[in-house]
C-alpha cells in the first residue's frame, strides 16, 4: 500500500495498480531501456517481491532483477477516465509506466547488476528512496527522483553497512520515512530516510528480545506484533487522533501515563504495549498488525467468545 496508490498481484500474474485519487485501477506493463522485453511482467518474467511507495513503486522481477517505477496518473489517463460528458468511467485500463533496473556501486567504483533476483527476501519503498533485504542479511539503499526516468544513468543501490547482526536479518518493513528490520534471535533495528551507508541503525529497546514477528509503519508511529499475540505502538500521534492505541482519556491523562504532549499532539518515544491483547489478555489474541498514515489496524481472535459459542453449541 501506497500513499495514493496501491499495488495487486493477480492470480494471473498481472501487476495491478489502484490510483486512490483517482479511484482506477490499471494493469501495469514495463518498459524501460535497461531491458529487452517491452511485456513485463510475464509469465517467463513473473513478480517475487513488490512494494509501493510514495510516488514510486517496485518489484522484484525474476530474471530482470530490481525495477522501479514512477506510479503517479498522468494527464492521459486523466482523460481516458472521463467519458465525452465529463462522468468518471470505471473499469480497467492496460498501462504502459517507464521503469528502471537498478544496479549496485562496488567499493572499486563499478557498477555491476544487484543481487539475483531470488537472493532480495525483502522490499519496502519510502519517499523518494527503497531498502531491500538479501537472504545474506544485508540491508541495500536506492534514492529515487524523477531524473532517473530521464536520464541514461540507472539508479544505484549501496549498502547499509551498519544494519547488520548475528544471525543475519531476516525480515524487512517499512513506509514513508522509515523502516525496520529483525532477525531470529529477537534484535531489532530500525532506519530512515536520513539512514545513509554509513548510519548507523536505532535500536529501540523495548523492541528487543519481545519475539517480534512483524513490523508495520505509518507516517510517524510504528506498530510490532509479538510472538504472544500483543502490541506495541511508539511515535506520533495528531490531533489526538488515537493511531498509538494507548487508551488516554485525555491530554492531563495521557502527560500523567508520561507520554509527551506539544499543543494537540501526542509523542510516544519508547515502545508501549497497547492493553487489551495478547501475553495476560490472552483471550485477546492478535495475530495481524497494519498501520498507514495516521491509522492503525489489528486482526485479533477472541478465544474467550470462540469457548463460549463452542459450549452454545
């Protein structure tokens, strides 16, 4: 999911975007000069991983590698959305969008291709740059601007060399401005768009050893998911808009649970647990974690009202 746009994988194979603003959807075909085939994806070429992004999406292209893509509608597909009277048409359009592959810079100053494709395990697209995850554990970054969809000059992923730990990571989320990633042991380390190849990663430690199983992030605040069914929220809140799930009754109340209050909004530095899921609250499992914008999701099985309707029955 994107900011204004969301991708789909069909059964069929075909890359799906659906334009929020505009409120269309569109099968994706990539053409771009770093690659022969004008028909991508395909069946010979068929999508691993995908990711959208701010203005950007990407995938992983078996055979091709990395690729990126500007997502925004464009004026002609304005128009072809609206019929000679001026009402919005609804239906599918097939969509050409102009893609690059993306290579890797060696120390020695060569550009070589990234990574095979099957060795990207993750993918996760901000604003204006990308970070994918190898099944070596190491973490890589590209910038994206308009100009590279101009221009003959590919864009060009380096390494994040401090996003490293042992074992080797092993999961990769992320939106807008940040992103996060963990390994099997429990250690997890987050980044963001100022994460450069010598930053080192934030280490938040109310994340650590808590058997976190997925990351999800909004534009300011982040949600884990934990191996007993419980959440934890952290960030910014606006407006008093409720996205950190944390329960204040109001703005003395939440300065009293020591969360930090500027004019209307709400900042939680450290991770907090959000009550009523998972570890003592088992009857409250949650199994599902998303967050997007200013909103937060969460799929939660309540086994207590599962043993009653058993005994209903």
């Amino acid at each position: 999911m994107g900011r204004r746009n969301c991708l789909a994988l069909s059964d069929s194979g075909n890359l799906l975007t659906v334009d929020l603003d505009f409120q269309y959807t569109a099968i994706i075909k990539l053409t771009s000069p770093d690659f022969v085939s004008s028909d991508l994806p395909s069946q010979k070429h068929p999508v691993l991983h995908m990711s959208a992004g701010w203005r950007f999406g990407a995938a992983v292209i078996k055979g091709i590698g990395l690729v990126v893509w500007n997502s925004e509608v464009m004026e002609g597909d304005r128009r072809l959305l609206r019929d000679s009277s001026g009402s919005k048409k609804y239906g599918i359009l097939e969509r050409n969008f102009k893609a690059r592959r993306v290579v890797q810079k060696e120390e020695v100053d060569v550009e070589t291709e990234i990574p095979g494709d099957l060795e990207i395990i993750g993918l996760m697209v901000g604003d204006g740059f990308l970070v994918y995850l190898t099944d070596g554990g190491t973490v890589h970054r590209v910038n994206i601007v308009d100009e590279s969809f101009g221009n003959t000059n590919q864009p060009i992923s380096f390494p994040l060399k401090q996003f490293t730990t042992v074992p080797k990571l092993s999961y990769l989320s992320g939106s807008f401005f940040h992103f996060g990633l963990f390994n099997t042991a429990g250690t997890v380390l987050v980044g963001s768009i100022e994460s450069l190849q010598d930053t080192a990663p934030q280490i938040p430690l109310g994340l650590q050893n808590r058997s976190v199983i997925a990351l999800s992030w909004g534009d300011w605040h982040g949600l884990a998911l934990c191996e007993d069914g419980s959440i934890l929220s952290w960030g910014r809140e606006l407006s008093r808009n409720g996205c950190l799930g944390l329960g204040y009754k109001s703005l003395d109340h939440a300065r009293g649970m020591g969360l930090i209050v500027v004019n209307n909004e709400i900042s939680c530095r450290e991770p907090r647990r959000i009550e009523g899921f998972g570890g003592e609250d088992a009857d409250n499992f949650a199994f599902g974690v998303a967050a997007g914008g200013w909103h937060s999701a969460a799929l939660v099985a309540n086994f207590k009202v599962q043993e009653q309707r058993k005994r209903d029955w």
